[in-house]
C-alpha cells in the first residue's frame, strides 16, 4: 500500500565546487529526488528524541513511500525543499529494515 501525502518534497545534494584557488564554494545543487509524503512537526517530543543525539535537532519527519535509491543516500550535504521552505536532512530510516515506508528527520532552516 503506497503512503501517499500533502506534501511534495524535493531532495538535493549541495554540489562542491572550487574557485582558481582551490577553496571550496557553493555550486548549484543537484536534484536527487522527487517524492510526496506526510510531513509532520516533531520538535518537542521527547519520546522522538531518544533514537539517537543526532535526532535532536529535528524539527520535523516526512514519511514517504520506500525508494531504495533514496534509502541508501549518505544525508551530509542533503537538503529538501518542502512548500519553498528549506531544511537540513539529519537521517534518512528504513524503520526495521522492512522497506513499507522511509522517514526522513528534518531539521527546518528557513528564516
């Protein structure tokens, strides 16, 4: 049964680029992927936070169908765009390894 959603969210990889003297600069990012899904907002729950340190930035969690592509992305550089609004992506978990569904901890850092 597929997840669904309300919301469409882009995922992208800031791209590393270096000028003439080799110091690293933004580049333009690349789109990793397209997906919909359920976004909700996490901050305030401690019992959300007790995964692990890395879970306590998270603001919010988007649910969304199993993409065995996106389920293997490194998160480091990764970004979504969910609405226009920007967030970090801190972990992307196949929960139990049962590839049903994906949850991708957020960290919003919009202004």
């Amino acid at each position: 049964m597929a997840v669904g959603g309300n919301a469409a969210v882009s995922v992208v990889r800031a791209a590393k680029a270096k000028n003439e003297a080799g110091v690293a600069v933004p580049g333009e990012s690349k789109m990793i992927a397209e997906v919909s899904g359920w976004l909700d907002y996490q901050a305030g729950r401690p019992s959300h936070l007790a995964y692990q340190a890395k879970l306590a930035d998270t603001t919010h969690v988007l649910m969304c169908d199993y993409d065995p592509a996106l389920a293997e992305l490194k998160t480091q550089g990764l970004s979504a765009v969910v609405g226009g609004e920007p967030y970090e992506v801190l972990l992307i978990d196949d929960p139990m390894g049962m590839h049903g569904h994906l949850e991708i901890y957020l960290r919003y850092v919009g202004a």
